[in-house]
C-alpha cells in the first residue's frame, strides 16, 4: 500500500453560495471547472434541500427523497474529473439519513459552501484493486 499521508500543501479557500433550486452536484461541478480546482475540499457547509439524492452503502441505486431537509453534513474531495461527496441531511422530524451525494440535490432557500484549494498538490481517481472502485490519488503539483 503506498503511504499518501505525508503530503503537505498550503490552501486557499473559496466561499459561495447556492440560490433555491440549484443542483448541488452541477454546480460544484462548474464551479471546480470554472476555478481550474485540482485538489479541492468541501470545508463548510450549512442550508437546506428540497430534493435529496444518495447512495447508501453497499448499494448500486440513488435513492431519491422529497420534502424539507437541513443540511447537517456536507464533506468529501473534488477535483476536474471526479469527486466523492458524503451528505448527511435531518427531515422535518429530526430524522437524520445520509450517503454518497449523487446527482438531483435540490437547494430549498440557500446552501452556503466553504471550499478549499491545496495548492501544492493534485488529485486524480485511479482504479483500486482493493476496494474495486475508482479512488483518490494524491499527487505533489
């Protein structure tokens, strides 16, 4: 297993914020293209969702809800090619549910997001033999 964890980098970070019925996933997706991002993290963020799409774990399917959702966690890495985003939300109830962030995330009244940029460092998804996905690799820029 190659160690990746003694690489260091400086960062820079980006604050935005996402209008109601903007798609989560879409626009993330443009604004790392927009910026030119390379190795980006999501450091913050805190709103609301009206549609809620995820991938719970171990399953092939998105799993698509409706209603009113809190934001309650929002984390992962981005880059040009890929990301891998977990979202955790809580319904009107409290209820909390949470999985990989995929593609139909619908912000309700405002999703506002800190992202940071490594500026030494570079990431790429690679196929891994182990977990049989593709997955990060970290590289010095």
């Amino acid at each position: 297993m190659a160690n990746q964890s003694n690489k260091t980098s400086s960062a820079k970070f980006f604050a935005l914020r996402l209008l109601p019925g903007d798609d989560v996933m879409g626009s993330l997706q443009k604004f790392i293209a927009n910026n030119r991002l390379q190795a980006a993290f999501i450091a913050g963020c805190v709103g609301s969702l009206t549609n809620v799409a995820l991938r719970f774990a171990g399953q092939p399917e998105t799993t698509t809800l409706h209603g009113k959702f809190e934001v309650v966690s929002l984390i992962g890495t981005l880059e040009q090619r890929g990301e891998h985003l977990h979202l955790s939300v809580s319904d009107e109830t409290g209820k909390m549910t949470g999985g990989h962030l995929m593609s139909g995330c619908t912000v309700r009244t405002t999703l506002e997001l800190v992202l940071g940029e490594l500026n030494n460092l570079s990431f790429s998804r690679q196929p891994c033999s182990l977990s049989g996905y593709d997955e990060l690799v970290i590289n010095p820029r």
